[in-house]
C-alpha cells in the first residue's frame, strides 16, 4: 500500500492545491508580461510539464516535447527554475530539463530519441531500485526510486511484480494520512495495492523531509524532478512493468 493513494490514504485537495488553482485562474486572467526575450533554448527532455509556479508541487499548466523552441521570460530561480514561453503557452519549467542556446544540441543530457509511433511504458526494477522510462526498445532516462519495504513479491506492502496499467493521475501537492505527508506527481498503477509513482514525501511548502525517501508501503517515490518528468512522460493506460 503506497503512501500516495487516492482511495486508501484520502488524498483529498489541500488548501495549498485550491490557493494554486487559484492563481493559476488569476494568472490567466490578467496575463503575464511577455516582454523581449533574450534568450533562448529549447526542451531536453521527451516530454516538459509546464507549472503555474515554480515547484513540482505546483498545478501543471501546459506540455512541451522534445525539441520544442521557447523564449526565458525570467529565471533561473535558486532551485533552477525558469519562466518560459512557447507559442501561446507560458509556464515555470525545471531547468535540468531544458537546452540553452550555445549549449549543444538538445539532447546534450542524456535522452535519446525514437520514432513517435513508440510505446511509451515504464520499467520498474525492484533489484537494482531502478525506474525507467521507455520509447519501444529505447531507455529515454532511467532514476533511482524508494521502493516497498516488503520484499516478497505480492505482498499487500510489497512493490508487487507484474504487469500493470497506469489508471489515474494527479499533479498537485496533497496530503496523504497513510504516509502522513505531502506528496505530489501521483501515478497510480496497481489499484489493488493501492499503489503508484509520486515524489518523495514532503512538508506543506513542496520542500522533501528528512526521511522522505526512505522504504515506502509499497509505492515507487522519486525525487521530485524525476517524479515530474514520469508524470509528463506516462497516460492513462501507460503499461508499468515490475519486476526483480
């Protein structure tokens, strides 16, 4: 049983996600300055999600893909975080996940490119704690991950081997009972454990706790960019497979 579940730990919406929700409406409303850009870059990763604010605990605004141009609006912030533009989409994005002009090319950190009509599904390697994200046959990016400190194979506890389907997904920070903490990136893929992907746990701010990447109940925690690049690069119904 992980500690980010809808259903059995009651993730409900926080005042933080409703306050977020909030000012992304507002956001909206009033529009935000798009004043000349003097820089440039474009996106690293396979798939970018855009935040209203600059933090994985953020609401997701928009997706960007691999190799999409976009301006910097302003950034970094201390934890790396720029405001960016691309078409008519503006939003805060990590910047381990972008590629500067004058940098290299936009796949200088490490993924790969493959054919569009590829599956997209995720590797989960109990043995090695290892999740991968995969294009057909080609490792796109691969994270370390805490995982069940049930080691049996289908323990209620455990990160259960099988095949699974991701069947939901939420992107904003939330409290969870079970873990008693904050949570954010939720990937659910084995309802009957209730288990699933998310950050490792936090405080209220989307800072990670001491402790918080210790053994879960059986979900996989990641840190949270990590967490945030799974959760851009997944859909309901991406095929989650775990194993030893």
């Amino acid at each position: 049983m992980g500690i980010g579940s809808f259903a059995r730990c009651g993730r409900t919406w926080s005042v933080v996600g409703w306050l977020a929700v909030v000012a992304v409406v507002i956001a909206v409303a009033v529009g935000v300055p798009t004043a000349a850009r003097a820089e440039g870059g474009a996106v690293a990763a396979a798939q970018l999600n855009l935040r209203a604010e600059p933090g994985t605990w953020a609401p997701v605004v928009g997706q960007l893909w691999q190799g999409e141009r976009l301006g910097l609006l302003d950034g970094p912030t201390a934890d790396d975080w720029y405001y960016v533009q691309a078409g008519d989409q503006t939003g805060w994005a990590y910047g381990d996940l972008l590629a500067f002009d004058g940098t290299g090319d936009v796949l200088g950190q490490g993924w790969l490119a493959s054919p569009d009509s590829a599956e997209h599904w995720v590797d989960v390697d109990r043995t090695t704690q290892t999740v991968t994200l995969y294009e057909g046959d080609i490792a796109v990016a691969g994270y370390w991950a805490a995982m069940g400190s049930d080691a049996s194979d289908d323990g209620f506890f455990a990160t259960a081997v099988g095949t699974y389907y991701v069947y939901e997904k939420y992107g904003g920070l939330s409290w969870t009972d079970w873990g008693g903490a904050w949570v954010s990136d939720w990937v659910g893929f084995d309802p009957n454990r209730l288990n699933g992907f998310h950050t490792y746990s936090m405080d209220m701010a989307g800072e990670v706790i001491p402790g918080g990447a210790d053994p879960t109940g059986g979900c996989v925690a990641l840190a949270p960019a990590a967490a945030d690049q799974l959760f851009a690069f997944v859909s309901v119904g991406t095929r989650v497979e775990v194993h030893r």
